[in-house]
C-alpha cells in the first residue's frame, strides 16, 4: 500500500517464531513463498486478492474482496465425534 513502509505480522497456521530469510512471489500462480531459518519453505496460496486493497478498502470496517474458487480444509483426526 506504501512502498513496504508499513508491514503487518503473518500469523498462518502453525507459522514459526523464526527468521524469514527470503521470500519471493511465484508467478504462475502468485503464490508467496517464505523461506524460514531452519525451519524449512512455506507457501501462501494465491496472494493476488491482496493486490486488490486500496487505502478506501482498508479504511472500512469490513469488504469484500474477489478471489479464485477454492478448498477449505480440516485438520481432523479419528473422523466424526460420536456421542456417548
């Protein structure tokens, strides 16, 4: 939004309290990818919504902003809770 002069955390699932030391956008699929010390590669999905943000947008309480069909998934083990 300003030339990188402000920066918000990343907080993904599970994201290491470790340095980042590159990170680069793949352009196929505008996926940011995050290389941490030791740590080892991660990946954002499909950063291109965020490209859409002008300041008005993040200036309201709420918006919506169009991105590309995609899957939702659940960590879960075991399968179904069952009731006792």
């Amino acid at each position: 939004m300003d030339g990188g002069q402000h920066w918000a955390q990343y907080k993904g699932s599970d994201f290491p309290a470790a340095p980042v030391d590159d990170l680069v956008i793949q352009a196929r699929e505008s996926d940011l990818v995050l290389a941490t010390h030791g740590r080892g590669i991660w990946v954002v999905d499909d950063i291109s919504p965020l490209r859409t943000l002008t300041p008005d947008m993040m200036s309201k309480e709420a918006a919506l902003i169009p991105g590309r069909p995609s899957i939702q998934y659940f960590d879960v083990s075991g399968g179904l809770a069952r009731r006792r």
